[in-house]
C-alpha cells in the first residue's frame, strides 16, 4: 500500500481540490506566495487542503486529509458511494464508480 507521503503529500503541505461531476481531483501545491494561491483557487472555485497528521494514530506520523462540505456535493459524492482512486506523484484523483 502505497502512503501518500510517498507521492509527495506529507503533513503540512497544501494541496488543492478541485470538484468535477463524479471527481476530485487533489493537486500538491509548491510552497509560494499564499496571495496568488488564493487568487488561482477562487478564480476556479477550488479549495485548498492541508495535509495534517492522521488524529488516532499513535505509531509513527501519517499523512490525512479531509475532503468535505461543497467539495463533496458539487462531486455528487454520497455515503456509501463506491469510489475508485488513482495517483502520481503530487496528484490523487478520486471517481466515484457508476456501473
């Protein structure tokens, strides 16, 4: 199983979302200025992620992150919807499966 440390999302980088019909897409961010990250992420009504440190885990540190909200409904994902993931280095992208 591959951690997404490996594809370069570690705890405190910044990633952003971006919601689609049936996908969200995750971008890694380079570290920059936070002003025009904000500029491109409203222009295109994405959100920004923090990776942080998985709450529960009490052996060594592991990336989270939290999808939620807005970000879920314009993707049209719901509970117990099955989702397929994919990734490459510095992006993870989530489809929700319709058979």
């Amino acid at each position: 199983m591959t951690k997404t440390g490996d594809i370069g999302f570690t705890i405190n980088s910044i990633a952003t979302a971006e919601a689609k019909p049936s996908n969200i897409t995750l971008t890694l961010q380079e570290e920059g200025e936070y002003n025009a990250l904000m500029k491109y992420v409203r222009g295109r009504q994405m959100k920004i992620i923090q990776v942080y440190k998985e709450p529960h885990n009490r052996g060594e540190p592991r990336p989270c992150i939290g999808i939620s909200g807005s970000c879920l409904d314009k993707a049209g994902f719901s509970v117990g919807d099955m989702l397929a993931a994919s990734y490459e280095q510095g992006i993870i992208n989530i489809q929700k499966l319709d058979f």
